[in-house]
C-alpha cells in the first residue's frame, strides 16, 4: 500500500547549469530560486492533506533551507520535511538513491524539479509511483513550467487518492536503446540521437550538424530542442501510440545518393534557431525495433551525449514509462467533481443555492 499522506520531492541543483547558457540564451535557476519553488510546493501539498514530504538532499542547501522554513510561521501549513539519509556525492547517483528510498517508502507520488536528464533518472527508478515533473533545466521538452503551488496542489490531490490516476496520470512512451556489443541499455523520455562525434565531451548537444540519426517518443511543434525537429515533420502527441525515427545529413553534407529531402527550421536551444537537413523520417510504432544505419558514434540521450559506440545499436518505443501527472487535467477533474469547494463553516450548503435564488 501507498503511503497516501507522504510525498516525494526530488530537486536537483545542477539543472539549468550545462554548456547551453553559453552557446545560447540559456538562463539560470539558482538554488534559491528552487527554494523558493519548493516552498510554494509544499504550501500546496499541505492544503491537499499531504502530512510527509521527504526531500533529496543536495549540497547547495536547498533541503536544508526547508527544514529551517519549515520552524518559521510562514511553514506552520506545510507537511513534515526529511531529508533523504544519504552520502551525497554531487552526481547523478544522489537523484538515483533519493528516488528509490522514496519509492521504498511507499511515498504516493513524486515531485521533480529538473530538466530532462533529472526526469529520466527518476522515471528509470519509480516504477509505478506518479511523478509531477516541473521544469527547472536548461532546455526541456519532458517537464513543463508550472506554478509550483498548483503542482503541490495536484500532487497532493493524487497522492491522498482523490482522482483516479487512468484519467490524470497516463504513462509516458520512452525509447529503449541497446548496444549489445557492450551490454548496455539506457532509456530516453524524449529523443535519442546518433551523432558523428567521436568524444562525449561537454554532454550536451548544441550543434545539430553533428546528428545523424533521431528518434523521438513525441514531437510537439511548439517544443523547443531536437524534438522541435520533428515536430515540424509530424506532430506526435506525449500519449499517441507512435514515435518517430529521422534521418538527418551531417555537416559535412550527404552523399549523391543520401540527399536531402527537406529543410526543417527548428528552434534546437533557447534563443537558438537552426536549419535543419533531414534525408527521411518515418512513424515508430510501439514496440517497434529499428537498426541503427550509422555504425559508430556518440548516442545521446534526452540531450545529453552518454556513450561511445563501434558496433550495432537498436532502438525500440516502449509504451511502459512512468505514470506522469498531467496538472491540468488533475485541476480540471477537481473542479468539476468538487474536491476543493467546500460549504463554509457554519453557512449554507453551496449545493442549496442557486443563481436564481442570489441578489445583489
């Protein structure tokens, strides 16, 4: 059973941090400002019944500030905040091992505060626990920009079990790729690209000459990053039971044989527009495997480039991602079904009047 009352919050102090603030207009969140986020969260977890709040917790004093809120008047609402125990150690590996105490706690939801690459390492560790995802990264196409109030709101609302998740929760596609070669899999929540670089490097893609093959779980046209590409070739909606798979030329130019089809104009990073050449694209169905034309390259994931590869590489949609709040809906089918409209202490019954029966 869920621990109804309890909360997961996952904030990582990195995000908004990578090469893209240089390369284009990127701009910063600073710890405070995700403090500040939080502490608005938590107002709205506490209004829904939410009694736990367990939080990662970093080196920028982010978890610490709450604690320190939450012995002030201003927190005298909110729920009860822990720490998640844990050495930290400044990586990924703090988002890994807060997420999965928490999903070891039973917590009936998880908030993330991140970009993409925070939003998959959860996603690969919830297993069914919800997750609310509010954008806090450099460039994201997964999270969206929330008020953190209402998102507290929601999470609340379906972590103590007043809406019913098929309707506000869906699960999220994701892509699966593998290189067998050297027994690894890693999994995206937006898009896998192949690129013809032959280091790692800074992590982050910025330039698209670099791609030479895309996959994407959804392609929204008004989205921002690679997924924006598709987007302009078809728009795939988050729950629409397709992905897309596209061929792109390199910098370099493609061969008399491989030319380009057409020119999509795409804005890959923030204040970033970029040209793009694509030779073909076609739809990926659910549980559809495709090989990887190009046999060597760097594969990157959701944006972030994360490994070498000299061999074949396949890369499969998969229907089976995490259950992700989408915080409209939740607050609509509140509205609609009167979770947050109460009758006042003392006063009429709401449902006893009418338009008609009101003067002025």
């Amino acid at each position: 059973m869920k621990d109804s009352r309890a909360v997961g919050v996952v904030a990582n102090p990195a995000s908004a941090r990578d090469i893209r603030r240089l390369v284009a207009h990127g701009s910063t969140v600073t710890a405070h400002q995700k403090l500040n986020q939080l502490r608005r969260l938590l107002v709205g977890l506490g209004r829904t019944g939410v009694e736990r709040v367990v939080v990662m917790g970093d080196r920028s004093g982010i978890a610490t500030g709450l604690l320190e809120g939450a012995d002030r008047p201003s927190g005298a609402a909110w729920p009860r905040v822990e720490i998640v125990d844990e050495d930290l150690t400044g990586t990924a590996a703090d988002t890994v091992n807060a997420t999965r105490f928490m999903v070891a706690e039973r917590v009936g939801a998880i908030v993330v505060l991140g970009g993409d690459g925070t939003n998959r390492l959860v996603a690969d560790e919830c297993g069914d626990t919800p997750i609310v995802a509010i954008s806090t990264g450099t460039n994201n196409a997964f999270p969206k920009p929330l008020e953190p109030t209402v998102a507290g709101m929601a999470a609340g609302l379906v972590a103590t079990g007043g809406l019913d998740l098929d309707r506000v929760a869906k699960p999220a596609k994701m892509l699966e790729v593998s290189c067998p070669a050297r027994q690894r899999t890693e999994r995206a929540l937006v898009d896998v690209a192949i690129l013809n670089a032959e280091r790692v490097g800074s992590g982050a893609i910025w330039e698209p000459g670099t791609v030479e093959e895309l996959y994407l779980c959804f392609a929204p046209p008004d989205g921002i990053g690679l997924s924006a590409i598709g987007g302009h070739l078809q728009p795939v909606d988050r729950h629409e039971p397709i992905g897309l798979a596209i061929r792109l030329t390199t910098a370099e130019g493609a061969s008399a044989s491989d030319p380009p089809t057409q020119r999509v104009t795409a804005p890959i990073g923030p204040g970033l527009i970029a040209e793009i050449n694509v030779v073909s694209w076609s739809k990926l169905a659910v549980d559809q495997t495709i090989t990887a034309t190009t046999t060597s390259g760097t594969v990157a994931i959701d944006g972030e480039r994360m490994f070498r590869f000299d061999s074949e590489l396949t890369v499969t949609l998969r229907a089976d991602g995490p259950r992700v709040v989408d915080v409209a809906e939740a607050m609509d089918l509140a509205a609609r079904t009167g979770l947050l409209a109460h009758a006042p202490a003392n006063g009429p019954d709401p449902a006893q009047s009418s338009p008609e029966q009101t003067t002025n």
